[in-house]
C-alpha cells in the first residue's frame, strides 16, 4: 500500500475549516477570560480547543491508508485520552489559598474549550457552536442576574481581626475599593495575644455583590488573622461564618 504523500488531501478542506470553525468558537471563550485577567486567558483557550480540534481530526482521517479487512481502528481512543487529558491541564489554574479556592470558573472554561474543539473536529459544528452560545450566556446574563438575587449577606458586617501596627488597615480598604466596595467602620477593639496586638474591627461593607464575595481577597492579606461574616450586631457573635 503506498503511503499518503503531499501537504493536500481529501479532507484537507474540511480539515482546515473546522480548525477555523474552532478557532473562532475558542477566541470568544478565551476573549472572556482575558477580558477577566484570569490566569488562563485568550491564547490558552484557543491553544486547547486547536489541540482537540486536531486531535479529533488525527482520530478520524489520520490512519485511513492502514484501514484494511484486518485493521479496524476506533477513533474514539483519541477522544478519550483528550478527555482525561485535559483534567490535568485544568487542575494547574486552580489556586488554594488558606481557606479559599480560585480559578474554578477558569479551569471549567478550558474543560468547554476542549469540548468545543472536539466537537468542530468531529463535525459536529452546530454542536460547538451552541455549546459557545450556552457558555457565554452563563457567564454574562446568567451569572450577573443571580448576583443580584436578594441575599441577607449584603446587610451584614466583615470583622476582620489583623495585626495592629503593620499598616494592614490600609490595605483592607484598598482591596475592598478596588473590588467595588466603599467602606464604613462600624467599632473596633483591641485584642492582646501571647506575641502580638490585634485588632478586632467591624466593617460595613457596600457594593453591588455580597460581601462574602470580598472575603477570599482579604483573608489573603499578609497580618490578616480572620475574617468573619456577622448579623451587624455586637452582641450576635454565635451566628457568624469565620475564614480564618
């Protein structure tokens, strides 16, 4: 049996526009992600999706010159291995912190942009693109519309306690501002430890999302203790979430 020879095949057409097709689907996904500043942006995801697209393609057109009455090759081997595959690139952009875990969203987004590369590379083009659609909905009208569901978690204080002394209050307020919060101090008070002084102080918090959603950035703060959600009162310390 002769070799394929030659950069143009039969296929090549369809080939080269799914692999369009994919690129185009997984710019819209990576753009989100960039425009997010997200550790996985715009050429990751579209890097993903053209890996799968191409993988995909290999599993279905690239061993046709060894098919014969005593070869049978499964394509889907290939499209498994992508699967599994893909987890492990996922898992590098998650991020544990002390009790906070990040890059989620951003670790699903590359999951879809596998997915809607091996969609386009099986043919499957309407499914890729539906997929883009559904995915984008998500994140922009969906996600947005749910933040803004009545939460009793917007009415209630973040006492933090940190190290007094270390500038750490500054620092506080800058995140909380920069994350869409203005500020209000409630009271602070002062709290001796066996080492060191700190300071246990209750913020009213105001912004458009809950205040649970700027815990994770504080909590992160260097000479941050905890941090806790309360009811707002000084005397409801047995209902409040620490993340200390």
């Amino acid at each position: 049996m002769e070799p394929l020879v030659g950069i143009l095949t039969d296929s090549s057409l369809v080939e080269i526009e799914l692999l369009v097709a994919t690129f185009l689907l997984c710019s819209l996904l990576g753009i989100e992600r960039q425009i997010r500043q997200k550790a996985a942006g715009y050429r990751t995801h579209v890097l993903v999706g053209l890996g799968s697209c191409t993988f995909t393609l290999v599993s279905a057109y690239g061993f046709s010159m060894v098919l014969g009455d005593e070869v049978i090759l499964d394509p889907s081997r290939i499209a498994a291995q992508i699967v599994s595959g893909i987890g492990f690139l996922g898992a590098g952009v998650i991020f544990k912190g002390r009790t906070v875990v990040r890059g989620l969203t951003t670790a699903a987004t590359i999951w879809v942009s596998a997915a809607v590369g091996m969609a386009c590379g099986a043919g499957m083009l309407s499914l890729g693109i539906a997929l883009t659609a559904m995915h984008l909905i998500t994140l922009f009208v969906v996600a947005p519309l749910i933040r803004k569901l009545p939460d009793p978690d917007r009415k209630r204080l973040a006492r933090v306690t940190y190290t007094d002394g270390a500038g750490v209050l500054r620092q506080i307020l800058a995140v909380a501002t920069s994350a869409g919060f203005s500020s209000t101090i409630e009271n602070s008070r002062r709290r001796e430890t066996e080492d060191k002084q700190l300071v246990v102080m209750d913020i009213r918090f105001h912004g458009r999302f809950p205040v649970r959603d700027l815990v994770p950035e504080l909590v992160e703060l260097p000479g941050v203790e905890g941090v806790s959600i309360t009811g707002g009162s000084d005397d409801a310390d047995d209902e409040h979430e620490d993340y200390d």
